[in-house]
C-alpha cells in the first residue's frame, strides 16, 4: 500500500514539524517556528501531486 517514496513525504513531514516546534519551544522564536509550520501543507500537497500523477501515469 504505501510505497518507500510515501514515507520520505512522511519523514519529510515529521522533519518539518520537529524543527516548528523547536523554533517554538527552545528557540522562542515564533515568526520562525511559523514559517517551518508552513512547510508541512506544502510537502503534503507536492506529495499528493506526485502520487496523482504516478497513478494517472500507470492507468495508460
């Protein structure tokens, strides 16, 4: 079901997630921690797009 380039997008993610919350928490720094925040979306939808198109691709 899940392929090895789902988990990067995954990981990728997780990353993503644990450097917001260390701008939040340790680094005080909230404009930052936003910014990284931000990220998370991005990744997913890059994702989504890319399995989209490997399965639009595969039903030629």
């Amino acid at each position: 079901m899940f392929k090895k380039s789902d988990f990067f997008i995954i990981l990728a993610v997780m990353i993503s997630f644990i450097i917001s919350a260390y701008f939040w928490f340790v680094e005080k720094d909230p404009q930052q921690a936003i910014f990284t925040a931000i990220w998370i979306p991005a990744i997913f939808t890059f994702g989504i797009y890319f399995k989209l198109c490997a399965l639009m691709g595969s039903r030629k």
